[in-house]
C-alpha cells in the first residue's frame, strides 16, 4: 500500500491550529466529515476509538511524526488523512518532542491486514529527515501531496 492510495490533496491539513493532541485529533476528524468521509456518528464512533487508543498510549511515535488510528465496523476501506503543524503540537511523544506530521487513519474492523499496510506506508514514508524537512517546508496541500508522490515513486 501507498499512501496515495489514502491521501489526496483534499485529505491533507496543511496548517493544524491544535496545540495538543486531542485538538488535533479532533481537527483532523472535523476535516474527514467536511469532506464526506465520516458521518456525525461514524465520527463519533471514531473520536471515542481514537480516545481510548491514545489513553493506553500515545501514538507520538517520536521524530516528530504522530499516527493516531482507530477500527470501525462501519468502512470497507482505510481513511485517512494527514496534518501539519509547524509549531508543533504537544502529542505526548514516546522520545518527549513536539509532533510536527499527524496521519490519522479509520481501518475496517474486518481487515486487519489493511490496517498493517497503512501502518508500514506511513513508517516509510516518514524515516528520512529530508523527507520531513521538504514537508516542513512545503507551501500548502498540493505541495505536501507532490511530496508523497515523489516519496511513492523514489527507491
């Protein structure tokens, strides 16, 4: 799986306001029903998935990356969608730094294989500094789309 096949210039944040990680949580699932993704229930369903995940422990996986991610009876296919605070957003990391990139994603209960793709898509993605300085940098939701376009095809 690539995350192209999850993300599209629509499911991209390029400027989360939140200052902590349930703010961000909640912008970003505020961004998926926008966009048609989720119902108000599925929403809900999600938001108290994602709640109890991150008070087991945080998805702040370190190097500035949070991946916070949820199950649902309710989809047949992964959600998701990606945030960016240059700020940074206190996400209660395991290495204790600021979270700069935010993919959120909903996994259909009934596919747990899908869930583990998404999951390596997202890690690959993710394990080059300069890959996370270009994203950083980048201007607004197309640019940071280009990004994981370029990342998909690179070796």
């Amino acid at each position: 799986m690539k995350l192209t096949q999850l993300l599209s210039h629509r499911h991209i944040v390029p400027d989360l306001r939140a200052t902590d990680r349930w703010q961000a949580m909640d912008e970003l699932l505020d961004h998926l029903e926008m966009v048609g993704d989720l119902t108000a229930a599925l929403r809900e369903e999600v938001s108290r998935s994602l709640q109890l995940r991150e008070n087991m422990v945080s998805t702040g996986v370190g190097g500035g990356v949070a991946i916070p991610h949820a199950f649902s009876d309710h989809i047949d296919d992964v959600i998701a969608v990606f945030g960016r605070s240059r700020e940074g957003i206190d996400f209660d990391s395991l290495d204790h730094g600021t979270v700069h990139f935010v993919i959120l994603f909903i996994s259909p209960r009934k596919s747990y294989q899908k869930h583990l793709h998404a999951l390596a898509a997202i890690a690959r993605m993710f394990t080059r500094a300069e890959t996370c300085a270009k994203m950083l940098s980048a201007v607004d939701a197309e640019d940071i789309f280009a990004l994981f376009r370029q990342k998909t095809v690179a070796p």
